[in-house]
C-alpha cells in the first residue's frame, strides 16, 4: 500500500532573522546524526543537521556536493523519503532557530565533550570551509596530545576516518609511531573490546556494518542500553530478513509510544507484514473509521491484506460491502471483488441487486458493454440470479446487430446511459423513418437530459408520424 495517507510533516524554522515554512522532503538517520532536507515554498532547499536529536546548524544550499557527510548521509543511512510513517518522528513540530554561524563553535565546546566536537565538526563540511574545520578538529587533538592524552587524541582523529577523512591529514597521523599501538588495538580487537573504551567509535561502525547480523545485534543492545528506540525501530524495519509478524508484534507496543496505530499500520504495510494478524490495536483503528463513515479510507488501508484477515473482520467486510460507494468500488473492482470471496452472500437479494445497479453504472461511465461484462463476470458468479447482469450480457450479446437496436437502447435507458440509448434509437428510427417508437423513445431520452427544445422537436416529429399513420 502506497503511503499517500501520510499528510506532510512542515517545519518551520528562523534563518538570519526570517521566519521560514517548509515541507520535509526526507530525513537521513546516520548513527547519532540525523540529517533532514526542507523544502520551502519558493522551492528553496535547507539542510539541517542534528547530533543526538539536537540541532547544530543549517543553511540554504543549492546542491549536495559529492564527497560530504551529507551525501554520505543519504546515501549510506537509513533515508525516509516524505511519505514515510516514522517521519514526523524525526522531525518535531517545534519551531527551529539556526544558530549564528560564527557562535557556532563556542556553542559547540559548552554543550559536547571535546570527544564529541571532531565528529560534530566532520558533519558540517557543507557549510564552512575545511580550513575552518581542520582548525578546529586539529585544536582538540593537540589539546589532547600535549596534555599526554595519547588514546584520546588519537580517537578524536580515528572517527574521522569513518566520516570525513580529508579534513585532517588522518592517515598522517593515525600511522605515526606514537599511536601504532593504538592503531593496532582497533585493528585487531573485536568491537566489543573497542567498545569499553570508545563508545562513540563503536556505534558508528557498527551503524555502518548494521547489516551484519553480530553488529546489528551489538547496535540494537546499544540503542536500547541508550533508550533511542525510535532509531532501533527504524533500524529493525530497514533489516528485511528481520522482519516478521512475531517480531512486528513484539515492538507494537514501543512503537505505538511513538507513532499513531496509522502510522504503524502503514510502515508494517510498506514492509509487507500484515499489520492486522496479531496486532489489537489495528482492528480498533478499523472499526474507528467505520464508525466515522470513513469507509472507503477503511477499505483501501484493508485491500493489500484482504485474502489473510482475522475472522473478527468479517463484520467489517459485510459493513463495507453493504455501504461503500458505488463510484469507490469500480474504480477499485479486483479488491472488491476479493473481499466478496473471504464473506458469505448477504440475505437480501433487493438491497444485492440494487448495489450491482449502482455498479454496473459506475462502471458504463468508463466502459463499453463488452468490458463491463467482463468485469462483473466474477459478480455473477457470487450472484447468479442478479436480473442487472443478465441484462449487460444480453446487451453485449446483442451490439453487434442492427436489427436490435431497439432493445439495446431500452437496455441502456435502464442503466440512465441516455448518449448510447440515442444512438441506438437513432439508429433505428433511421432504419425505420415511418416507424413513431423509437422517434418517442428520443423525445423520452432528451427529457431525462434535460434537453427541452430537443425533446420538443422529437415530440412534434412523433406526433406528425402517429397522425399519418391513423390517417394512412
């Protein structure tokens, strides 16, 4: 099921002293990052950057240039496109103020640990200069270095090589004498050993190496050791081979903490698990939107997964079959006629014979006689006593033959296709230009139209044939 019930997420946010509205139009989760692109209505496009949910800078650019953490971002993270149901998750309404660029670094040292800064600083590569950059992840380094903070120094530099190695000379330095030893720690311990003394470098690399069942596990223990379990969702959802009914049901309640049952049914949806078998909450949501005479948004939320429902949506079935629109149903026929498979025939045949009315001229709007008996081949199977589609295949049994066009156009008259019972009458007063029926039947067929002055003129020509023939 496509996600166009998703409304979307706007965000409004003060740059250099102007108030600006924009649309997300999608967000990168990158590790602790997350990177979000808005599009305003002069179709401007921002980016911001945020570190652990708060934002650290963004600005107007006019494209993402290759080689930056932005780009790696949306190409290497988890990347929620505008329609996505964890979207608005990501991005909270609350109104953003981008801070004053030359403040920025003061900002930075008050509020992060100097760990913390090169890896913040690395991000930015879109909006300063990697002189500017440099200077600063260099500062902390050497920080570290003179105050003989020999492991912290070299892990302010080694995360770089994860995100943005050309700001720094990293290779220089990571493969000097006076850091081999750590240099050789990270290459030959596992994770776990890296993790007790770089919690920072172990869950961008095993962000990066998510796909590897150890590391995706390593990362879902850290997430939630961290109780960032919106991140952990989105991580779980983009591991396919994951994801199944029992462990979609094992995370409805965290994620319902965070989403509406909507938004949940729609990403279980988009990840091709039934959101209906096994989760309560989705039936409730259900039955809400019958209640609120929502039943075709009730339907099409239903139709990807109508063949495998619980046997508690039967009611539900019955209440849409009885009650959605005949225009709804035509233009949505396959699914419909699925979901008469999985109920019993309804008892009242006038009330069944009415809808199939209803349908078949929804469907001649569209549609020639051939077609639409085709279509309804399916219904006549379930319903085989309906009188309306009896009548459709004898029209289509019959538009081939000019003797009768009478009948035909009768047919049609019954179904209100007023242009089609003309030609047809047309054609056979054509035939028969002494014979004043079918001229009667364009007079009635005007009427229903509305046409008065063509009505009119048809009458006189009825009226003109019944008085020769009395006097002939």
């Amino acid at each position: 099921m496509k996600n166009e019930q998703m409304l979307p997420t706007h965000i409004t946010f003060k740059s250099k002293k102007a108030i600006k509205n924009g649309e997300v139009i999608r967000t990168a989760l990158f590790a602790r990052f997350k990177v979000t692109e808005v599009e305003t209505e002069f179709k401007e496009k921002y980016y911001f950057i945020f570190y652990k949910n708060n934002l650290i800078y963004g600005d107007l650019l006019e494209h993402i240039e290759e080689g930056t953490f932005i780009e790696k971002a949306m190409e290497e993270g988890i990347v929620l496109e505008r329609n996505h149901p964890f979207i608005s998750v990501l991005n909270q309404a609350s109104p953003l103020t981008i801070p004053a660029k030359n403040k920025l670094f003061l900002m930075l040292q008050r509020n992060y640990s100097l760990l913390e800064i090169p890896c913040i600083t690395a991000a930015l590569d879109s909006f300063f200069s990697k002189g500017q950059l440099g200077q600063t992840i260099e500062k902390i380094f050497f920080h570290f270095r003179r105050n003989g903070s020999f492991l912290k120094a070299f892990q302010s530099i080694r995360i770089l090589s994860e995100l943005s190695p050309s700001l720094v000379t990293v290779g220089d330095i990571l493969n000097t004498r006076e850091f081999s030893s750590y240099a050789n720690f990270y290459s030959t311990s596992p994770i776990s050993a890296i993790d007790q003394k770089d919690p920072l470098y172990t869950e961008f690399y095993c962000f990066a190496k998510r796909k590897h069942p150890d590391h995706h596990k390593m990362l879902e223990t850290l997430l939630k050791n961290q109780e960032r379990y919106a991140d952990w969702l989105l991580v779980w959802m983009e591991d396919k081979k994951h994801l199944t009914p029992e462990s979609a049901r094992s995370n409805t309640d965290l994620a319902l903490h965070y989403i509406p049952v909507e938004n949940w049914i729609l990403a279980l949806s988009e990840a091709n698990i039934n959101p209906y078998q096994g989760v309560q909450q989705s039936l409730g949501f259900i039955e809400d939107l019958i209640s609120d005479g929502q039943l075709e948004k009730a339907a099409i939320y239903l139709f990807p997964f109508i063949e495998d429902l619980p046997a508690e949506y039967n009611k539900i079935l019955n209440e849409l079959r009885k009650h959605l629109d005949a225009q709804f149903v035509a233009s949505h026929l396959d699914e419909f006629l699925l979901l008469l498979e999985q109920i019993d025939q309804e008892d009242d045949p006038m009330q069944t014979e009415q809808r199939i009315l209803q349908l078949i001229a929804k469907l001649m709007e569209g549609h020639d006689v051939s077609a639409v008996s085709d279509k309804l081949k399916p219904i006549s199977e379930k319903f085989p006593n309906s009188l309306a589609i009896r009548k459709i295949n004898k029209m289509a049994a019959i538009l081939e033959d000019p003797d009768r066009m009478m009948e035909l156009g009768q047919y049609y008259a019954e179904f209100s296709q007023y242009d089609q019972a003309i030609e047809c009458f047309f054609w056979e007063m054509e035939l028969k230009p002494t014979d004043p029926n079918p001229v009667w039947q364009l007079c009635k067929m005007y009427q229903h139209k509305g046409l008065v002055q063509e009505a009119s003129a048809y009458q006189q020509i009825y009226t003109q044939l019944r008085s020769n023939g009395e006097t002939g």
